[in-house]
C-alpha cells in the first residue's frame, strides 16, 4: 500500500503511468460484470429463464443461483466463436507485445461490435445516434460503443419481452380454465394456482420445456 502511494507522490513520469494504469485495470475489472450483461447474450437469456419461473408460478424453483449459472454457461457457449476471436486476433498479439494496448483495444471492439450490430434493432441504433448527434456509420466499425451498447440492451430487452409473452400464453390459459372451473363447482375461496400449478408442471414436462426454450434461445443467435 505504502509503495502504492509513493508512485503518486513521485514526480517520476514512468511511476504515475503506471500508476495510472493501475487505476484503470481495477476499473475495468470493476464494470466486468456490467459488460458481460450489457454485450453479451446475457441479458435476453436471464430474462427468458425469469418469465418461465413466474409463469410456471413456482415461487423460488429454479432458485436465482441456478437461473443466473445456466444464463452464464449458456452465454459462454453462444460467445464462444466471439470470445476466440478477441483472443486470437487482439489478447494473444498483446501477451505477445506484437501490438499496442490501442490496437489491441481497437481490433478486440471488432467483433464485438459485429456481434451486438446483428441483434440490434436500427430504430434503437438511430435514437442513440441521433441523441448524441453522431454521424450515420458507414460501417460496423465506424459505430461508437457508447451508443452501441446501450441500443444493443434495449433490442435485447424487447425480445427477450416478446418471447416472455409467447410463454406466458399456455400457462395463462391453463389458469382461466382451472378458475372457470372452480368457479363453476362453487370453489371459490380455494385459490385457483394451487389447483393450476401441477398441471403447468406436467404440461411443460410433457412438451420438454427446458429443451423447447434453451433451443429457441440458442435459434434466437
């Protein structure tokens, strides 16, 4: 810690750069978790996960821990080919000191900007671009992270809602039909979703639920 101060109150150039970069090491390993949320597949698969357990109305089952692991280990499987490519093309050249941090930094965006650019709607593209006054891109390079990024989240959001939606419709009818029914038995005061919750269990067994959506997710990219 001491000599960590001392590289402030040197005068040495050498010492505050590194200095410097220290700083900026720790701050990106900081917003690590925020970026594999934001540019990844992350976002639109957690989210999905999330509305088959609030329409299946089984409380805490899959628990949170399992939810986010299987979002992880399945957004690592669809980044892979990306991550390889970062690694090849930017991390490895860098290891290597074949190429400077701003190269590698500018040829690691490459495909993540690919990546992102595919499954980003251009009416959210535009509204970043136009906010920020920025010039229409040419090319996927030209586009800037800072309105890349936060048009990719919200493209993602919107379809992650949409498949959200799709799923709930079974489940939903599932509930009507058991509330009708006790309704018409004179049940009333027995609550509807503990009569519906283990024939939404059984019907998503039958189907092959957790197939059925982890393929459309895979499908999806």
């Amino acid at each position: 810690m001491n000599e960590f101060i001392e590289m402030f109150s040197s005068s040495d150039p050498s010492a505050i750069s590194n200095s410097v970069r220290i700083i900026i090491l720790l701050t990106i390993l900081s917003l690590a978790p925020g970026i594999l949320i934001l540019m990844t597949s992350f976002t639109r698969i957690v989210v999905v996960l999330s509305f088959v357990r609030t329409s299946l109305a089984t409380q805490q089952m899959p628990p949170n821990q399992v939810l986010v692991g299987l979002a992880l280990f399945l957004t690592f499987f669809i980044m892979a080919p990306t991550f390889s490519e970062v690694y090849n093309e930017a991390l490895e050249p860098l290891f290597n000191e074949e190429i400077t941090l701003d190269e590698a930094y500018e040829t690691a965006s490459v495909p993540l900007k690919e990546f992102m650019a595919k499954h980003t709607r251009q009416k959210d593209l535009a509204l970043f671009l136009n906010y920020s006054g920025a010039k229409r891109p040419e090319s996927v390079e030209d586009i800037p992270m800072s309105a890349l990024i936060p048009a990719f989240a919200i493209s993602e959001l919107k379809t992650a809602f949409q498949i959200g939606f799709m799923i709930f419709i079974p489940f939903l009818i599932i509930d009507m039909a058991v509330a009708s029914i006790l309704m018409s038995m004179g049940m009333m005061m027995l609550p509807p979703v503990m009569i519906s919750l283990p024939f939404k269990i059984l019907l998503f067994v039958l189907v092959d639920g957790w197939y059925l959506i982890v393929h459309s997710l895979l499908q999806g990219y």
